[in-house]
C-alpha cells in the first residue's frame, strides 16, 4: 500500500514539476510574460487552498481509496491539458485542473499513515512518501527536455507525464481493492474552526505558509535563475534534480531520526540554512551554486514533512480527524504556495535580475526561523503523543 501511495505521489511531483524545466520555451511559444507566467505557475496552488479543506472533509467520510483515485485522474487531465494550451489563460486553466486532485493526494497521504503506521513509525512513514514527490520532480528536470527534442514539441512531455499519473492511479485501484484499510475509525464531529482554535495547530498553519512560499517559488523559478547565471537552461535543470536528489536523501534521515522533542530545533535549523544558501543563486560561481542547490533541496524536501509531523504528535488533532487537519495544513500552505512563484515572477518582471527575488526568499526564511523559534520557546510546539520515541 505504501508503495503504491509512493507512486501516485511520484506522479504528483512529476506533473507539478512539469512546467519549470521547459519554463522560457513554453512561455515563449505562448506569448506569456514573466508574471503572467508566475500566475500560471502558481494556478494549481491557488484552486487547492479553495478546496483542501473540503477534500480533507471528503477523504474522512469516504475513505482513501476514492479519494486517491480521483486525485489521480485529476492530475493526469492537467498533464493532458497543458498539452493542449494555446495561451497563457488556457495553460493557466490546465494548471489550476492539479489544483482540484493535488489535495486528494497530498492531504489522503497522511491519513493513510495515521491509519496504517503506529505512532511510532510514521516518522519513517512520512520520510518516505515524501520523497515520492521529489523525486518525481527530479525526473521531470531531467527528462522533460530530452522528451522535448525526442519529439519535437514540449506538449508530448505534457500528455506522456500526465499518462503516468493515469497509469499510477489504475495501480492505486487495483492495491487498494485488495488492501482495506488497516483501522476503521469512526469519524468524530469535529468541525475545522474547532481545530483552528488550537494554539498549536494555528501556529503550525503559519509556518506551512512560508514553507509552501518558499518551497514553490523555488520549485518554479529556480532554474531560471540558474540559466541567468552560468548555467545553460538544461544544466540548470539538471543542477536543480541534484539538490532535490540530495533533499530525498535528506527526507529519508531527517524526519525518522529526529526526535519529536527537537522537531523544532530542527526546522530552524533548516530555516537558516535556507536564508543564507539562496544567496549563492546570486553569484556567479558555479562552484558555489552546487553546494547552495543541495543545501537548498535538503530545506526544501525536509521542511514539510517535519512540519506534518508536528501537526500528526499534536493532541489536538485525533487521528480520525487527521483529513481535516491535513486539510488545514495544505490550504494554509498553498495561500504560500500561490504567493511565492506570483511574487517572484513580479519582483523578476520589475529588475533586472533575480536579486530582489531571492532577498524576498532569504527574509521569508528567516521569518519561518524566527516564528518557529518564538512558538517552541513558549511551549506551542511541544505536544507529543505517546509511543513516539524521545
């Protein structure tokens, strides 16, 4: 079951990570300008925060292997769509279609673990679903221009990504038919404004936001930034998949071997780490900009799931409510998803470089570090669940 939660995650990655390999030839051939670009980039985030809350609510009532299911034919009609886009409007409209199956994925994920993993091993559990996205990302960066000159056009790339996406969602079906769920919990009526109420679930909100700002700008613009520099558009990409490959690795240590006592600490630490790396997009040293990339994929694929795992050892949030949780999660995170690469295109749009762009990334890092700071030292995120290893 797992794995083939892995793989429809995977499939999410790959068709959200679709545009940014091929960004400055997709926009060219569509009359796109930056910031249009940017909104375009930032469609899918912004139908998800209208609906997450409601697919959490969703995926609590009907159970995971619908939900699944229908977030996978979601994602492969974007994929279909894109390729289909004459405009920036109409590529605008493909994206937002991920909006609308993303949360089926994104949100059902940790409700499965709740449902099938103990306390104790969700931190393993998390690490590792959490890479399926990355590391669908990482090979859209590497294969989507490869495709491109294969076929002479970037919607092929559009229609094979979103094939997988279907191809993953049939397996989805077929695991799960086989595999009911492994606890049957009865919903309890509990409403989102009375999670919302929680301190600790409030302030974990905040922070999904900046991450989600920081993390989809990045995933969006990045390698632009890196083609601006000394880098070709295909070797920016690829340098882009190794710091995501180095994240996943990351993903893999970080969230299991970290105790839920210095979960905070950590994502502080990650915080900052991020503040300054993103300097190193900047400059014009290679050498530079290969260690920053790295450092900046181990923040970015780490940072979210050590923040779900907070909001999975919070009492506040019972596991049959976790739909709902998560659902409150990714809308607070996809406001900052929606944000981020809208921001970055028009900072980018009105300068004539990436500076003020990635000023904009390091301050809202540092204000991630500094609010995680302020919520651990006064206790907010300090809530654990029995079982959990110290």
């Amino acid at each position: 079951v797992l794995a083939s939660l892995w793989l429809l995650y995977a499939s999410f990655g790959l068709v959200a990570g679709s545009l940014a390999p091929l960004l400055n030839i997709i926009r060219v051939d569509l009359g796109m300008s930056h910031a249009t670009m940017g909104a375009a980039l930032g469609a899918w985030p912004f139908v998800y925060l209208g609906v997450s809350a409601i697919t959490g609510k969703f995926l609590d009532r009907y159970g995971i292997q619908i939900g699944l299911s229908l977030g996978a034919l979601l994602i492969g009609v974007s994929g279909i769509l894109r390729a289909g886009a004459q405009s920036g409007l109409g590529l605008w409209m493909a994206v937002a279609v991920f909006g609308l199956g993303g949360p089926f994925i994104s949100i059902g994920a940790p409700k499965l673990v709740t449902e099938w993993f103990p306390v104790a091993q969700r931190g393993l559990a998390v690490g590792l679903y959490s890479t399926a996205s990355s590391l669908g990302a990482i090979t859209a960066l590497v294969v989507a221009d490869p495709i491109r000159v294969a076929t002479g056009s970037w919607r092929w790339v559009m229609v094979l990504f979103g094939a997988v996406s279907f191809g993953s969602g049939l397996l989805w079906v077929a695991v799960s038919a086989r595999s009911p769920s492994a606890q049957n919990l009865a919903p309890t009526p509990v409403k989102s404004l009375s999670l919302l109420r929680g301190p600790t679930i409030s302030r974990i909100l905040l922070l999904a936001f900046m991450i989600f700002f920081i993390s989809h700008a990045l995933g969006g613009w990045m390698p632009e930034m890196l083609a601006s520099q000394m880098w070709s558009a295909r070797g920016a990409a690829w340098l882009t998949a190794v710091g995501v490959a180095v994240g996943v690795i990351g993903s893999l240590v970080i969230p299991s071997r970290t105790a839920p006592a210095n979960r905070p600490q950590v994502l502080i630490g990650l915080f900052v780490a991020m503040a300054i790396a993103v300097w190193a997009l900047a400059l014009s040293s290679q050498v530079a900009q290969v260690f920053a990339v790295s450092v900046i994929g181990i923040a970015r694929v780490s940072t979210v799931p050590m923040a779900m795992l907070l909001l999975m050892s919070s009492r506040a949030v019972p596991d049959e409510r976790m739909g709902i949780a998560a659902g409150l999660f990714f809308t607070a995170g996809e406001i900052g998803g929606v944000s981020g690469p809208w921001v970055i295109g028009i900072a980018r749009q009105n300068t004539d470089n990436f500076g003020l762009s990635i000023g904009i990334l390091s301050t809202v890092a540092i204000a991630a570090a500094i609010a995680c700071w302020i919520f651990n030292k006064f206790g907010y995120l300090r809530h654990e669940r029995p079982g959990e290893f110290r």
